[in-house]
C-alpha cells in the first residue's frame, strides 16, 4: 500500500539507485552524506509507497529483489529525465548547476574557484570519489570526473580531456634496501605483484601497491599502512604528498615509467553546458605542482 495523496519523491528514487550502486547501506550512506539509519528509513518509505521490497539485506551488504531489478532501469530513467528537464530550464534561464567529482590526492581548487568566478550564478558543487566509486559518472551522481588515467571507462561512452602530467616515485619503509637509491627504475619494479584498486585498469596505474599476496585495498590510509608496516611497497605520483606526511616512509624517484596523466571527463553527448566552462577553467589554471 503506499502513501495516499503523496507523490514519488525523486530523492527517494536517487537514494535506491546509490544503495544499488553499492550494493552496501554503510557505502551509500558514506557516498550520500547522510546517516545509514536515515537512509534506511528513506528506503523503507520507498519501499511503503511502492508496495513492494527492493531490497534485501546479505552478510556483505544488500541485493536487489526481483521486484528491485525491475524498479533499477525505470528510476535510473526518471533520473535521467528529471535531471535532462532542469537543465533545459536551466540552459533557458541562463544559469547552470554541475556536480564535479574528484578522486585520491588530486587538488581541484582553483579550477572550481576559476569557474565560479567566470559563472557566479551557476550552483557548482565537488563530490570526493573513493576507488570503489567507480560508477559515479556512469549513473550521473557526478556530471565530470577529474582523476588519474586510466580509468575502467568505455571510450565511446565518455568525452576525455588530458589536464597535465606527472612523473613517478616509490614509496617504501625506511630501512628498506631501496630507501637510500638515488632512483630505481621501472624495470626493476616489473615482476612485482599488483593489488590494483578499482579505479585501476592497467598495468601503470596512478596507485601501485606491489608485493606477493597483498589484497585490494580501498583505503589510502591501510595502503600506506601496508607499506610501512613492510608487507608491500607501492608506486605513486610525485603530486601526492600524503606519504611525506609520515616519517617511517621515504621516497624515491622512478625512472623509465611513463608519467602519471591527470584527465577530465564527462559523459559524450551530455547537454550540461557547464561541462564545457568546466573543461575551459580547468585547462586554465590546473598545472602540475611543482616537484
């Protein structure tokens, strides 16, 4: 039975889509900014006003129920055209909205305060991304996405734009045989074993955590604490500074290993103006940091 008089609130709909993404209350929760109990609660009145459940809960997480799986593609549609509607409104009115997300260590601040000062009227929001976030562009929680190349994206699916490049460093323990070199180069690193992280599709990924029978590792916190512990070693952009922040980690350039790429990108054929203003602001004022 659901609720009289009431009509279905797309917020709702949006809360189901994420807990789908994510197939876990807690993520979604994390990835919303909202209370996992709240969004329980809001998946309950959902669920009330369809008359049906969509999902069920599982030792690891949540899965859809039949019902839920046929409810996933028509709200990912409502979504779709209830966002496509605004920003025709939007485009008509002159002003835009874009939600932009960013992921790891990458610093978008003054591309964000560039493109506010050229569009004071837009509503300009930014959406940190974890690794396992990987779907955020795809299911449209974020309208641009800037991170680290490669990304798990289909190239006929998303409209890349390179912003600039940095060079490699590993990161180990102090003590560690490699910790006084000058620099090591990429073929000695070749044989050692990857866990990748889900952003990761290749063989130089932005984030390398290297050793025998390490797992994947969602945070940047566990995976430098993997290294200093000495299980693993790990590869990473000389733009992340995090590592330096500890004393039991040191640094070491890389050499031969093709540079780090930092790329902006959207959905093709995505009406959003303001995508566009993004990519010009970013090109302007987004360089590499100084080493």
């Amino acid at each position: 039975m659901n609720d009289l008089g009431q009509d279905l609130e797309l917020r709702l709909v949006r809360y189901f889509t994420v807990v789908a993404a994510h197939q876990h209350f807690g993520r979604a929760a994390a990835d919303l900014h909202v209370a996992q109990p709240a969004l329980s609660r809001q998946i309950q009145r959902l669920e009330k006003y369809l008359g049906v459940r969509l999902l069920d809960r599982v030792p690891k997480g949540t899965r859809l129920t039949p019902a839920g799986q046929k409810f996933l593609p028509r709200a990912q549609a409502l979504l779709r055209t209830a966002r496509q509607a605004e920003l025709a409104v939007r485009e008509h009115a002159g002003t835009g909205r874009i939600a932009i997300g960013y992921v790891e260590d990458l610093v978008i601040t003054a591309a964000v305060r560039e493109l506010r000062r050229r569009h004071p009227d837009a509503e300009i929001a930014t959406r940190y991304l974890s690794c396992r976030d990987v779907g955020a562009l795809a299911d449209k929680r974020v309208d641009a996405l800037i991170a680290r190349a490669p990304l798990p994206l289909a190239a006929d699916d998303v409209f890349t734009t390179p912003l600039y490049e940095e060079p490699r460093m590993l990161v180990v323990p102090r003590g560690h045989p490699l910790a006084d070199r000058a620099s090591v180069t990429a073929e000695e690193l070749a044989d050692e074993e990857a866990a990748p992280c889900a952003f990761e599709t290749a063989d130089w990924t932005s984030y390398r955590i290297l050793g025998a029978g390490v797992p994947p590792i969602e945070s940047y916190e566990d995976k430098l604490e993997l290294v200093a512990s000495g299980r693993a070693i790990a590869v990473l952009p000389v733009g992340d500074r995090r590592s330096s922040l500890r004393p039991d980690l040191v640094t070491v350039p890389v050499e031969g290993a093709p540079p780090s790429q930092v790329v902006l990108v959207s959905r093709k054929g995505d009406p959003n103006p303001m995508i566009g203003n993004l990519r010009l602001a970013a090109e302007a004022v987004l360089t590499a940091p100084a080493p």
